[in-house]
C-alpha cells in the first residue's frame, strides 16, 4: 500500500498529542482533560487507518466520519486546555493549526465521499 498523507499527518499529531499528555500528566498535574485530549487525539490516525483497509466505500465513510468527530473534540480540549491556562497559546499554535488542518482534510474526504456515494 503507498503512504498516506492523512494517515501521515494524523500519526504525527498523535506524537505530539502523547507529548502534550506527558507534559499535562508530570509538569501540570491535570489528570482529566490530559485522558480526554489523549483519547481523541490518537484516535483520529487510529480510525484513518482503518477507513484505510475498509471492507467497502461505506465502511470507508463511517470510519473518516468517526476521524473528523475525533479531530473536532480534541481541537475544543486544545481550545479549553488554551482558556484555562494550562497551555500557552503562542507555544501551542503549531499544535492548534495541525489539528486544524486535520479538520479540513477530513471533512474533505467524508464531503467527497458522501457526493460520490449519492449519500446527502
């Protein structure tokens, strides 16, 4: 199978989201928005890389719709993490715009779908 740049870039946010994890867990001392920002943050290179080896174009769908909703929530714990001062909003930037841009993608590929299965 040739490299996926989805699956590419929501691999490497992943990485940086167990890193900001880290960071929450042992420099913050926060336990709860840390296992919430976690859990979606990996999941949406988990559920592109299933939608990736789907056993058909709907399964395909359900699985980037369920990446897009994942990549939607954790930019809102990016967000409240920022408000509640637990990041900085300058350092956090890159981290903000790569989730954004996930967002973006993903959408993307579930509009484009969704058209191309006559699904409205």
């Amino acid at each position: 199978m040739k490299e996926n740049l989805t699956y590419k870039k929501a691999f490497i946010f992943a990485k940086e989201i167990v890193n900001l994890y880290k960071y929450l867990v042992e420099e913050k001392k926060e336990y709860i928005i840390s296992k919430q920002i976690l859990r979606s943050g990996i999941s949406i290179g988990a559920n592109v890389k299933e939608g990736l080896e789907a056993q058909s174009r709907k399964d395909f769908l359900n699985k980037m719709n369920i990446a897009l909703k994942e990549a939607s929530e954790t930019e809102y714990w990016l967000e409240l993490l920022i408000a509640t001062k637990y990041i900085d909003a300058n350092a956090s930037e890159k981290l903000i715009i790569k989730c954004k841009e996930l967002n973006k993608i993903l959408n993307s590929i579930v509009k484009t779908t969704r058209k191309n299965l006559k699904i409205i």
